[in-house]
C-alpha cells in the first residue's frame, strides 16, 4: 500500500534532531573572541615597548654620561671636557633641537654632505651635534660665552666659480637656534676679510668687488653689529684690523702684528693706541681678565716665527700708557696661546697638539684637555674663550648613533613580525 504524502513528512519530521542553537554557543563565541582581543592587545603592547626601546636607544647614544664636576669654585653652567674627540659622521642636526650654549665647533665628516660640517659640543652635556646653519659658506666665530656663532652666509661656489658668493654675515644663536643676519649689498659680490667678537658684538670686514670678474674691490668697510639688538656702526678706510690677530675685551680690539700692539675701540670703529715693542709677537694678543697686562707670542731669538715654529709667551703690562714691559713666560715654547685661564695662568696649545695651563710667573705648566686627530678637521677646532676658565671633567666620546636605515629596517622587523604574530594568533584561536 503506497504511504501517502502527509504520512512520509511526518515521519520526517519526527526523525529530526531538535530545532535551535547548541546550548552554550553565544557563550563559546564570546569567550573566542576576547581571547582574540586580548592576545592581539599583548602583541600590540610588546611592538609598542620593542619601538620604544629602539626609539630609547638610538637617542641614549647620541647623550652621553658625564662625570660630575666640582661646581662650588667655577661657574657650572660652562664645563670644559678633558678630551675632545672627532665628530662621527652620523651626528643628528641641530636643526629642531639646539644645543647651546657651546663649549667649542670643530668640523667633522658629515653623513650626506659633500663639504665638511662643524659640530657643536655642549657647553652643558657634553652632547655632540652637527650644526644646521643656514646658507653657511665659509668662517666661524664662537662667541667667547658659546651662545652665538658668527658664519658669512651667501651662494656656496660651483662648476668655474672662484669663489663663494657672500651675501652678509649670519650669527645663529646656539640656544634658541634663532639665525640673526646682516647682509651685504653688492652688484659683482663681496670678499670677506674675517670678524672677531668684542663683547657682545661682533666686528667685522668686508670688501665690495667693483668688477664682474673680481679683479679689484672698492675698499675695505668695517662693521661693528650687535645681532640681539641690531644696532650696529660701521666705518670705510684703508685701517682695517687684522681680525686673524684680534682679540675682544671690554670694547677694545687688541691686535698684534710684527713689534707693535693696536688697540681699537669698538665704540668708534677705529684705531685708538699702538704700543710699540723691542720684540717680534706672533699671533693675538690677549689681554687677561683685568685687561691689566696681556700674553702674545714670539720666537726665542727675537724674530718672527716661521708657521709651525715652537714659539716663547711673553707677557706685556700695559700700565704705562707710553711704555709696554715685555717679559718671557720661563721655561715656555709652544705652538700658540689661545686664552686666559684665571688673572696668573694662560692656557697654550702644546706642540704635540694639547693644551695646557701655564702660570705665567713661573712657567709652571698642567694638562687641561687634549685633542683627537681626526679633530683638526677644517673647520679648525674653536674653544669658547670662557670655557678656558671653567671646570673640567671626563668627557665620554661621543656615540656613533645607528644609520637610520639600520634603525628603520629594524622597527619594519618588529612592526612585520608584530602583524604576523597578530594573524597566527586569531587564526589559532577558533569557535
């Protein structure tokens, strides 16, 4: 007999596994999918801590640790390191993050630059850093507090260029990384005599090409600039200091050249004594803290110095308005003097390329830091005339941070990985 329609689905229907949900399905789902959320969450947090433990690393290599100082008999903002070593070419920029006041420049390979750069040491950390000085073209002139820089700006030579093309003069503020300028108008270009720091002021000399072919200039120009305020004097004449020679203190320029001593004043731009002496000086003349007397430099015999020559420290007392007393710093033959430590030592640049300090009554001479080789880089190494007064301590060399695509490659490795393991994890994790 043939079973009718309606009694095969029923019997269908009676055979069929209960409608509806396993039991507990809702609260399966929801257990699998925390467990995604919260093994993605780790994952995410250690990529995080690995990128900011590289972030961490590569910026604690460029901040060296610097030993402490004796800070009670000395000023603490200004330190002076024992050693200074040669800049690495991978040094970050100043540019965003300055670093002033500076104890010292000194020029160095930089990483992606054609021509030397300068590098810039702390005055404070120790931290070394290449200086981003806009349009720099040739020169630098430290400020004897380390806050300022004095460079020529303009258009760097190229292809059959002689020369640069000097626009003015720059002074770029070490703390603020604020730039100050002073340009120099002129049709067929300017020579740049030098510049030397008088205070607060910056004196400098120029001269006005009169041809396109640079042949002849217009005469020499003088300028005395204060890059804070912008008030500045200026001067023409055929005098001109020789700012290579010249030393600032209190307003006056001192400058010696061959068996005389000048003094300019700031304030008026000109000449103002000549000191005439019974010997050959050889380099400035810098005058100590009092201004009461002053240290240049001569040959032992009398004569002028041939480049490179050890050479004797004479002291000059400048008491007598008329009459200049020169006397041998004893036991003394070096390569040059660079500054004034206190009122009784000068500091001298050794033969073997340290400096030292001298006690200038009886020649008695202490190391004060020395100097890598690599450091002698042009730009050559300048100390900030203050710095020869304050203390020293044990200055790290700098570290060599990592190539940045060494540290980008590797942060692309923890970011991959970081996704890759986020993947395999929700993939692991089922319903």
């Amino acid at each position: 007999m043939t079973t009718s329609l309606h009694d095969r689905l029923a019997a269908l229907a009676d055979d069929a596994p209960p409608g509806g949900p396993a039991p507990g399905l809702w609260d399966r789902g929801r257990r699998v999918a925390r467990r995604r959320r919260a093994g993605t969450a780790v994952i995410a947090a250690v990529v995080v801590l690995a990128l900011g433990a590289l972030g961490a690393l590569d910026w604690s290599l460029s901040r060296p640790e610097l030993a402490p100082t004796d800070t009670d008999a000395l000023p603490a903002e200004m330190r002076l390191p024992d050693h200074f070593y040669e800049p690495t070419h991978r040094l970050p920029g100043t540019e965003g993050h300055p670093i002033g006041p500076l104890v010292a420049v000194l020029g160095g390979d930089r990483a992606g630059q054609e021509l030397n750069g300068i590098a810039g040491v702390s005055a404070e950390t120790g931290e070394y850093r290449y200086l981003d000085l806009p349009g720099y073209v040739d020169g630098h002139y430290l400020s004897p507090d380390g806050a300022q820089l004095a460079y020529w700006y303009g258009v760097p030579a190229t292809g059959d260029q002689m020369d640069d093309g000097v626009d003015g003069l720059a002074v770029y503020d070490t703390v603020t990384g604020d730039v100050a300028r002073f340009p120099l108008e002129s049709e067929h270009g300017v020579y740049a005599e030098g510049a030397a720091w008088v205070g607060d002021r910056i004196w400098f000399g120029y001269q006005r090409y009169s041809t396109a072919e640079r042949r002849s200039t217009t005469g020499v120009e003088q300028v005395v600039w204060n890059p804070v305020t912008q008030e500045h004097r200026e001067k023409s004449g055929p005098a001109l200091p020789a700012f290579n020679l010249a030393y600032g203190n209190n307003g006056v320029l001192q400058v010696a050249a061959g068996r005389r001593v000048e003094l300019w004043s700031a304030d008026e731009v000109s000449r103002t004594r000549t000191f005439r002496i019974p010997r050959s000086v050889d380099g400035p003349a810098w005058p100590s803290p009092s201004g009461e007397r002053s240290v240049v430099m001569a040959d032992p015999d009398g004569q002028a110095t041939a480049p490179g020559e050890p050479a004797a420290v004479l002291v000059m007392r400048t008491a007598d308005p008329t009459h200049v007393d020169v006397t041998p710093v004893p036991g003394t033959e070096v390569s040059g003097v660079v500054g004034w430590r206190d009122e009784r030592h000068v500091v001298v640049l050794d033969q073997d390329g340290s400096y030292s300090s001298v006690d200038v009554e009886t020649g008695a001479s202490q190391p004060l830091t020395t100097v890598d080789e690599g450091a002698y880089w042009d730009p050559r190494l300048e100390v900030a005339l203050d710095a020869w007064s304050a203390p020293t301590y044990d200055a790290p060399a700098p570290q060599d941070p990592p190539s940045p695509l060494v540290v980008g490659g590797i942060a692309l490795l923890v970011l991959a990985a970081g996704a890759t393991a986020a993947l395999q994890w929700r993939r692991r994790v089922r319903a």
